[in-house]
C-alpha cells in the first residue's frame, strides 16, 4: 500500500517479490502516480503535500498453507480514505520467501 501511495520505494520490496510480481507492482505503481499527475495538471490545482508517512492498518489476515513450503494469504488493509483487499502467494524458493502472486484490490 505504501509503494502504490508513493511513500515506500519499491526497491525495498524486491528481495520478497519475484521477477513477475514485482514488474507487475511497479506497473501499477507507475500508473497511480501518473492518474494523480494527470488529475493536478486537469484541475490546475497544485498537488496536495505527500504524506511521509500513510496510516496503514490490516484490519484482517488470513493464511492457508497450500502445500510445503507454499502459503496464500489475504489481507484487508485499511487507509485514511479507503480500505483494500489483497491476495498473495508465497513460496519458499532456494532457501528465501517470495511472493509468487500478488493481487491488490
């Protein structure tokens, strides 16, 4: 939540994510940033300050074990103005966790 709010690096993110996933996260975060741009440059408007640090609290999480040395869980994280859903595969791979498959609502 806090790479997509633009208050993490992604960089600090890829020794959990796998190739995929993290390409896929950077996508979307790329995209979040460049809908915030396009709406400032609409309205004229300048861009409310970034916020260092976003309130991000997991109100639910559930882990099932799928199989040896894999896990999903789901997650519902609550923000200031929304609450998401996110789903995640993780997998143990040459002795590290990695998240396989990742789903934010």
């Amino acid at each position: 939540m806090e790479v997509l709010g633009g208050t993490r690096p992604l960089q600090q993110l890829a020794r959990w994510l796998d190739p995929p996933s993290y390409e896929r996260l950077q996508l979307r975060a790329n995209l979040v940033r460049g809908r915030e741009q396009a709406a400032a440059d609409r309205t004229g408007k300048p861009q409310a300050p970034v916020l260092l640090h976003r309130q991000v609290l997991i109100r639910c999480c559930r882990v099932c074990p799928v199989s040896e040395g894999v896990y999903e869980a789901a997650v519902v994280a609550a923000e200031q103005d929304r609450v998401r859903a996110a789903a995640l595969r993780v997998e143990l791979r040459r002795g590290l966790w990695k998240v396989t498959a990742l789903q934010i609502g």
